[in-house]
C-alpha cells in the first residue's frame, strides 16, 4: 500500500484523482496538489473517500520539494503541464522519490517535442535507485503499449507504424481544445514528422490527410498527419520500423478557426505588448476559450485511438489493428469527466500501480515500450479502457 503525491488539477489531474481513490489497495493515501488548491478541492469533493489537498507552484523547485518532504510519498504522478516535468524531475531526484508523467518537457518559449531533456536524466535516476516513466497517458501512453503488445505477440518483425487518434465526440461549442488550449495548439500547428527510412521527414502541419473509418460503426473521419512525441521514442526503442506516422482527426470547423486565430497571430508564443503589457496570444487566447475540464456534460460521442502495424510473422507478411473506444458520456458518469481526459488518466494510474506493485519498478528514465506491455494492457481491460485486436486487417 502506497502515498502519492498528484501534482495538477486540471482535466487529467481529476480522472487520475478518481481512478486512484477507486483502488484502495493501491493508492492507500493520496495528495492532490496544484498551483491553485481550490481546484483540488473541488475534485476532492466528488470522491467517495477522503484525500489530502495542498498548493504548490511546480515551477519551483525548493517549495515542490518542501511539499514532497512533508508528504512523504511513494511517487509523484505529474499531470500538471510539460513545462513542469524538468522541475518536478529534479524535486523527486532531490527528495528522493519515483516520477510519473503523460507528456515530454517543452521549454515554454519555444514549441518542441523531444525526449532529449528528460533522457539527459536517466544516469541521476539510476544512480538514485529511483524510477522515472515517460508518457503514461494515451498517446504517448497506451499506444506506445499496443505498439510493444502488438510487437511482442504478433510479429517477428514490425515495419510500419500508423498509429491513429479520432475523436468522434461533439462538445457543441464551434471551438474548443479537449486538453489544455495551449498544449493541444501547439501540437497541432508544429510542423509535421513522420520517421521515413531512417529519419524524420518534415513537412507542413495539416498538409497530408486521408479518410478513415472506424471499427464498430464509430464512424468516418478525415485524419491528418501530424508529429506526435511517441513517434520519437518508438521508433528508437523499435528499429525494424521502416515508417512510423501519428494521424489525428479534426472537424472542418475546428480547422477553418485554427486556421483564422493562425492568421490573425492570435496562436502566436512570442510575448506582444499591449496597453504597457507584455501578452502571449495562445495565454490569452486560452483564457477565452472554455475550460476543458467543463466539456464533460456537454461532450457526446466517441473516441477510437489505436495503431495499425504491419510487418513479418513466421515469414509473412501481415497487419494488425488495436484499438480502444471510448464514450465520453460513460466517462462523464463514472468521473465527471470527458474520453479525452479519461483517456489519460486511466493509463496514468495503471502506470503508477505499475510501478507501485513492482511490476515495473527499476531505476531510470523509461519510455513505457520499454517495459512489458502484458500486465498493463491486463489493466486496461480491467480499469475502463477495453480493447480489441483485428488479425489480418484490412484497410
Ligand atoms: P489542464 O490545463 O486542464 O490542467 C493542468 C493543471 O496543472 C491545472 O490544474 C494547472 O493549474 C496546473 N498547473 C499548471 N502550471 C502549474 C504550476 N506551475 N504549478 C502547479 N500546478 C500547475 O491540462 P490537462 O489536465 O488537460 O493536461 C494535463 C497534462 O496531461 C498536460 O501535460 C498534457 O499535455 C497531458 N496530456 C497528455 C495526454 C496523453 O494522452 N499523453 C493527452 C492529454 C493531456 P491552474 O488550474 O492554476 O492553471
């Protein structure tokens, strides 16, 4: 039986609350902290046992690891944003506790999604005897698992990678981000990767797009092909990969606004000074748009996420699909909560149970493929997130 320390109360921080209060055994004592306690009030409220609450400033060092002392947890699970990972990595290394986290470090001033700062950390992790896990979300998250599952169980060899993000849900707001506006339009205008015979191949956002439909009648999408922070880790950790895409699927009107606030530089990073003030465009921009936190009861629908990989088995070839579906209303009822975040969260608390029960527990800095994908994917069908694989799949 363990402590954590939660750091975040934003969409994800309340499912991954939830979640791990579901599990007594588990996650014995909890800690909610955020930068503004209210927020973790509010969540603590919806739960059916008690937790702890506490306020800290994540970007600051000496205050997270004055919190950490006086808790004494078993590990941090961080869903606060990426421009905290460094900062907490360094609060855990110094009070000496496990990390978690769902997305890669970005510096704040400019958009890049790369592993190379938090891999810089993995001798002080090793040499602490402490264990950091990279990307327990979805994606990253559950796909780089179905990656390394289907790996392992299917093929002898993998050669192509697809890995494919629809959300079919409809919030009925003409714009809105599912996760943090900032995050997610930072994502979605960065140029585009994908891995190519060797190396990563750039081209504009949102440039190349297909059509795609979706098993159990979840319906048909235009994906778009975008850079995605697995693409980097997997095809490291699987270099038979020959092509490795990320394809996400947006609606005509999400598009035509992005493509308006893009123009008019309302998505813009860079300070701009206004009235004697220095503004961000995104900063203000979110502080317009609504919360995502709030979509929960308005958003109907369903997610599919899932990886399409072909490759080599007994000397044949052959493609495979594993996919998770997710109802946004099933998850508003069971955490007050849209898919999007739910979605995040479940593989946030399977990853810290993971590493609490020592099924994973080693000192580093591990992406999850390098981990053994069976007990987790055991718990996604056991936690919310059921999936299926399709054998010979066909386009
Ligand atoms: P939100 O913006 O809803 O929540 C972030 C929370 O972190 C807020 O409560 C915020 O506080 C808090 N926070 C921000 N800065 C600090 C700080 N300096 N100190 C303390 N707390 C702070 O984001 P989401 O819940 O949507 O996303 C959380 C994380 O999950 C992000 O890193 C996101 O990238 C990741 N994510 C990963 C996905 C995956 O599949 N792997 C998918 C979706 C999200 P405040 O309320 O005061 O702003």
């Amino acid at each position: 039986m363990s402590k954590v320390l939660i750091i975040g109360a934003g969409g994800v921080g309340g499912v991954v609350t939830h979640k791990c209060s579901q599990l007594v055994d588990v996650f014995e004592d909890i800690v909610l902290a955020s930068r503004n306690e209210e927020k973790c009030k509010k969540i603590a409220a919806q739960l059916n046992r008690p937790i702890e609450t506490a306020q800290v400033d994540a970007d600051n060092v000496p205050e997270l690891v004055e919190l950490i002392n006086l808790i004494k947890p078993d590990m941090v699970i961080n869903v606060a944003l990426p421009y905290q990972d460094l900062t907490i990595m360094d609060a855990c290394l110094e009070a000496g506790v496990h990390y978690l986290d769902t997305a890669n470090y970005e510096p704040l001033d400019t958009a890049k999604f790369e592993y190379k700062w938090q891999w810089a950390y993995q001798e002080k992790f090793k040499k602490a005897g402490l264990m950091a896990l990279l990307g327990s979300g979805f994606d990253p998250g559950a796909t780089n698992m179905f990656t390394a599952y289907i790996a392992k169980h299917y093929f002898d060899e993998i050669h192509t990678l697809d890995i494919i993000d629809v959300n079919g849900g409809d919030h009925g707001y003409p714009f809105a981000t599912n996760f943090n506006p900032e995050i997610n339009i930072r994502e979605v205008t960065a140029e585009c990767r994908h891995w190519e015979d060797g190396q990563f191949v750039e081209t504009p956002a949102m440039s190349t797009q297909q059509s795609f439909t979706c098993p159990e009648g979840v319906g048909t999408y235009n994906i778009y092909r975008m850079y995605h922070e697995e693409l980097e880790s997997l095809t490291k950790h699987f270099p038979t990969l020959k092509k490795a895409q990320f394809w996400m699927s947006f609606g005509d009107a999400y598009l035509k606004h992005l493509e308006v606030l893009g123009n008019v530089g309302m998505t813009g990073i860079d300070p701009v000074e206004f009235n004697g003030q220095q503004i961000v465009p995104i900063q203000f921009l979110k502080a317009l748009l609504p919360d995502p936190a709030s979509l929960g009861p308005r958003t109907k629908g369903k997610t599919c996420i899932g990886c399409i990989v072909t490759g080599i088995k007994d000397g044949k070839e052959k493609t495979v699909y594993l996919y998770n579906i997710c109802d946004h209303q099933e998850c508003y009822a069971e955490v007050q909560s849209q898919a999007i975040s739910y979605t995040t969260g479940v593989p946030a608390m399977i990853g810290a149970k993971m590493m609490l029960e020592g099924k994973w527990m080693k000192p580093g800095v591990w992406n999850m493929e390098q981990l053994d994908p069976d007990p987790f994917m055991d718990d996604m069908n056991k936690y919310g997130l059921p999936w299926t694989v399709i054998e010979d799949y066909k386009h």
